[in-house]
C-alpha cells in the first residue's frame, strides 16, 4: 500500500513537472512573454531530489532561453518584413518543443498525453 502511495506521488510531481513546464514554454516561445526566473526556480524545485529531472529542466531552459533571444534578435519587437511570420513561428518552435518534452515525461497519465 505504501509503494503505490509513493508511486502515486512519483506520477503526481511528474504531471506537474511536465504540466508547468508545457506551460513556460507556450508562454515564453509561443507567445514571446518575457523569462520568468522564479518559475523557473519553481520548476527545479518541483524537480529536486529527482537528478534526470533536473537534468532535464535545466537543459529546457537553456533552450527555450536560446530560441527566444535568437527569435528577439532576429525578429526584434515584431515590426518589419518577418512581423507577420513570427507569431506563426513562435507557435511552430512552441509545438515542436511541447512533443519534445511530451516524449521525455514518463507517460503517467491521460492529461500529459492529450495537450
């Protein structure tokens, strides 16, 4: 009875893990909001104790942070010729990361298989 309380708490902090992170990345890259450090932080701490998960927050970082500093580059505030595109390109760069992590999460429940 006890593994199946921690193996239902293991799969909890594994949807939230992944249910926050989908979340960070549909708001900085699909939508271009600005970095949020303290969700960030929120996110490693959810992770803590949980070393491949860890592993796996902080390289999503440094990815989602590189894409949206190439896409302000490049595209800057939106203005200009690739205005129209970046919106489009936001939301493909959004989807393709949020299958990337959906492949990485452990499938633990429907609501992480379905967004």
């Amino acid at each position: 009875m006890a593994d199946e309380a921690t193996q239902g708490d293991l799969r909890g902090a594994r949807d939230a893990i992944t249910e926050r992170t989908l979340c960070l990345v549909d708001r900085q890259i699909g939508r271009g909001e600005p970095p949020s450090p303290a969700e960030w932080q929120e996110l490693r701490d959810l992770a803590s104790g949980h070393e491949e998960s860890l592993r796996l927050v902080a390289e999503l970082q440094s990815v989602v942070e590189r894409f949206d500093a190439q896409l302000r580059v490049k595209f800057g505030a939106g203005a200009g010729e690739g205005a129209v595109e970046l919106p489009r390109l936001r939301e493909g760069l959004a989807t393709l990361i949020r299958e990337i992590v959906r492949k990485k999460a452990p499938a633990t429940s429907a609501g992480t298989q379905t967004q």
